[in-house]
C-alpha cells in the first residue's frame, strides 16, 4: 500500500464483518473511522481492494474524525519521547500523525509547566475560534494599511535554497498611486 500506514489483520476483519452486515455507502463506515483513524473514504477503498465490494459509490470527503487522546496514550508519548523515539515513529505505533504527536507533546509541555508554576489552568491549545480571530486581526490590519494609503512595494530576490533579500528601491505606497512627493 503506497502513501499511508498497512492495514492490520483485525482492521480487514472490521471491515469484512461491516460489509457483511451490510455497509455500502456514506455513512456506513462512520464507526470504523472513529476507531482506526482512517477517512470512511478509505475504509471502502480497502474493502473494494478485498473483494468484498465492486461497485464504487461515490462517499462524502472530509476529514477523519477527531480522535481523542487518552491517558494510556499520553504516559506512551512521553515514555517513547524520553528513550529518543522520533515524532514520526511515536505516531506509526499510536496510529496518529507525526504532527499530531508533536501538537499533543506540547500541550503536555504547557500542562507541567503551569503545575510546577502551581497554576491550576494550563494555557489551552489554540482554538479553532482563536485562530479565526487572529485571521480576522490579520485582516482588519490589511484594511488598516489599505487605507492609509496602502503597502510598500519592493522587489525580493533569492540568495540559495532559504534566503531571500530585499532589493532597493523601496518604494512608499504614496508613489506607487502617482501622487507628487
């Protein structure tokens, strides 16, 4: 299988005992999805791959759903972090993402840290609500700047791989719209 993690023999066997019972569209390989962490997408896929399905029915896409981290879990990230294990290789064991563990490993950073600092509220993980604020301020600020007059314009140019350098002149936003200096 190219691109993600092998299937398990107990996850073919869900899979065939789903398709025995009868799934065969959207909606049907919800709960397989919650519990391997695989898209519904995929799930049907496979099951086509085993022979138990032929026909191909179009299924709803979006994200897998999100599974929750549990305590068992959490003593495993740390325990494997601590012997060295790499963010990629934590997530292949756990079935999550080697980003997942990353994000997951710095909310148990935060929450030490606020108990060694003796605070009882560990500063959350940033919020999809929050991070839509931030966009909202990013552009309330682009409005901002727009209407004074607007943005510098310069050129850039690239040095190598990663860096970049500006190039004169800079030029102010009033020039650019042919206003007199």
């Amino acid at each position: 299988m190219a691109g993600g993690r092998r299937y398990e023999p107990r996850e073919d066997e869900a899979i065939t005992r789903a398709v025995e019972r009868g799934a065969r569209l959207e909606g049907d390989f919800a709960e397989l999805a919650l519990t391997f962490g695989r898209p519904e997408a995929t799930l049907r896929r496979r099951a086509i791959q085993l022979g138990l399905l032929t026909e191909r029915v179009r299924i709803k896409s979006g994200p897998a759903p999100i599974k929750e981290w549990t305590e068992e879990e959490d003593e495993r990230v740390r325990e494997m972090r601590a012997r060295g294990w790499s963010l990629r290789n934590i997530g292949g064991v756990l079935g999550r993402s080697g980003w997942n563990v990353r994000d997951r490993l710095a909310v148990l950073d935060r929450a030490a840290a606020a108990e060694r600092e003796g605070s009882d509220d560990p500063a959350p993980a940033q919020t999809a609500t929050e991070a839509s604020l931030q966009a909202r301020a990013c552009e309330r600020h682009a409005a901002a700047c727009l209407a004074a007059g607007g943005f510098w314009a310069f050129s850039e140019r690239r040095l190598g791989r990663d860096k970049v350098v500006v190039c004169l002149p800079l030029i102010p936003p009033v020039q650019m719209r042919g206003a007199p200096r």
